[in-house]
C-alpha cells in the first residue's frame, strides 16, 4: 500500500485577507483516495478565526482519518 498524509488547501469564508488556509490528513492515507479527497475538500469552506489542530472535516470518505487545520487565521 502507498500511502502519505495528504494536504491540501480549503477556501475561507467572509475574510478578504485570506482567501485559503492549508489542511492535512491526521494519518497517511492511500495514494488512490487523492482524486477522491480533492473532490470533497474542494466543496469545503471554514470561517475565520481558525487554529491550528481544527478538525475541518471527520472521518472523511469514511476512512477514520480527519483532516486538520495546519495554519492559524485570527479576524
């Protein structure tokens, strides 16, 4: 199995200062879910303000690994 954590970037909502904030997986996830993964980060939005260690989105595609916040956003 080829597998590594998986980051990304997320959209935010409402701040004209930050336009995305970069995430991560919480465990390395297999190299053939990443097409799958883009799809639904994609659809993602969060609001400010944000920490680093937030849970974006739990247990995504139903694999029992979060995707965390990895940058820190105040209003």
């Amino acid at each position: 199995m080829n597998s590594e954590v998986f980051t990304s970037i997320v959209r935010v909502k409402s701040d004209p200062k930050h336009r995305v904030v970069s995430v991560k997986s919480t465990a390395p996830i297999d190299k053939t879910l990443w097409k799958e993964l883009s799809k639904v980060i994609s659809r993602l939005y969060v609001s400010t303000p944000i920490n680093i260690g937030d849970t974006i989105c739990k247990n995504i595609l139903n694999t029992g690994i979060d995707i965390i916040c990895t940058k820190k956003i105040t209003r």
